[in-house]
C-alpha cells in the first residue's frame, strides 16, 4: 500500500477501505533522504529476530556437538578417556604456539621492512637522492645488505651514473635540468614524474611497471646525453 495511491483516492473524492484510513491515519512522513519510521523500525526488529535465530541455532548446535562428544567419551575407558584429554590439550597448544609464531613472524617482517626503509632513508640523505622512493625500489631489487658496505658503496655509484635523475643537481654527473613534470594535473606517459605527489598519480594512472621502465629509459636517455658531452670535441 502507497500513500500517493490512497492521496490520489482521496483527491478524486473516492472513498477510502478501513485498511487504507487506518494506514493514512498512521502515516509518518519520512526524513528528508531518509525512510518512513514504521519501515525502519520493521527492518530493526528483522535484523535482531534473525541474529536472534542464528544465535539460537549456534548455541543449538554447540549441544548437540557437546551431547556427541559426551556419548563418545561414555564408550571410553579411563584410560582411554585420558590418553583423548591429553591428545586434545596438545593440539590446543599447539595451535596457541603456531598462532603466537605466526604473529612474531610477522612483526619481524615487519619490523625488517622499517629497519630497511629506514636504511634506505639514512642512505638518501647521506647522498642527496630526491626521489627515495624510487632508490628504494632499487635497492628492493637488489636485496641490498647494509652491513656490507662495499656493496652499499657500490649500488649508490651505480645509481648515480645509471640514475642520476634520483640525485640533487650538484650530485648528478654532467649538467642539463633535471627530469619530470612541472605542473600539476595528469602527467604524460612519456614525462618521467618528479615530486612524490606526481609519482602517486602517474603509479595510480599507469600502474608501477610503467613507472619503472620510464625511469630507465628516462636514466639511459640521461647516460646516452653524458657520453655525447663526454666525447664531443672542445670548442673554443
């Protein structure tokens, strides 16, 4: 039953059933954007009649499960009945210790992941890298171990000659601007991104395989232009 149906009877000058005075006369207009109240209010009661249900049926079935292990147990000498007790509570303790090994697993990882980032981080600022994001890409990559040091030494010189987009100005071998956008908006496929903020939409645009081969094509373009200079003649 609609309220507009019965708006449109009364309208029309027809006469109303009981059933349709009865509801005219109870109805609640409804909030703006909301529903009618006796509507909600029936939606309440479903929901909690149907947790209500499923709470019953649980508590039923944890009985009945209860009742057959009861049953089972009854069929069981003691010594039997001791040797299940004692199987039971080693599996609930074993079970409590693969959880607790999980959880500790997972906070080294994590804690690992920091302490790499953080090294990566330490490592950006000792050298002036602008895009730490993108140097800890790379040093993902290369499994890079901070406690060896001349292969700490050895992937930040690489970086610079390969990369050296990542670095300051007065950190970058040979001269000419550095890369990537200069304006806001979506950036183009073939502009190497610049600012994080401008990484972030190129990653959510492109995806971030496509950030990193932009990045070496955009680091051998760098290479290739430094070699040129490199090897063309002095003018005077």
């Amino acid at each position: 039953m609609k309220i507009t149906d019965i708006l449109r009877k009364i309208t029309n000058g027809e006469t109303l059933t009981q059933e349709e005075s009865e509801f005219a006369a109870s109805y609640q207009e409804p909030a703006a954007g909301g529903i009618p109240k006796d509507r909600l209010d029936r939606e309440i009661q479903a929901k909690k009649d149907a947790e209500a249900r499923a709470e019953a049926a649980e508590k039923q079935s944890q009985e009945i499960e209860q009742r057959l292990k009861t049953l089972e147990d009854s069929k069981l000498s003691d010594a039997e009945k001791a040797e299940k007790e004692r199987k039971e509570r080693d599996e609930a303790t074993e079970r409590r210790i693969k959880a607790i090994e999980e959880r500790e697993q997972k906070a080294v990882a994590e804690a690992e992941k920091l302490r790499f980032r953080g090294s990566v981080t330490d490592l950006a600022k000792t050298n002036k890298v602008e895009d730490v994001e993108t140097l800890l890409l790379y040093a993902e990559r290369e499994k890079l171990n901070f406690e060896d040091e001349a292969q700490v030494s050895a992937f930040i010189e690489t970086q610079k000659t390969a990369r050296p987009f990542l670095f300051n100005a007065d950190v970058k071998p040979g001269s000419g601007t550095s890369p990537g956008a200069a304006g806001g908006g979506s950036l183009p496929i073939g502009k190497l991104p610049k600012t994080v903020a401008e990484k972030a939409a190129f990653v959510r645009e492109h995806g971030q395989d496509a950030y990193v081969k932009l990045a070496e094509s955009e680091s051998a373009k760098q290479v290739e232009a430094i070699e040129q200079n490199r090897l063309a003649p002095a003018t005077t």
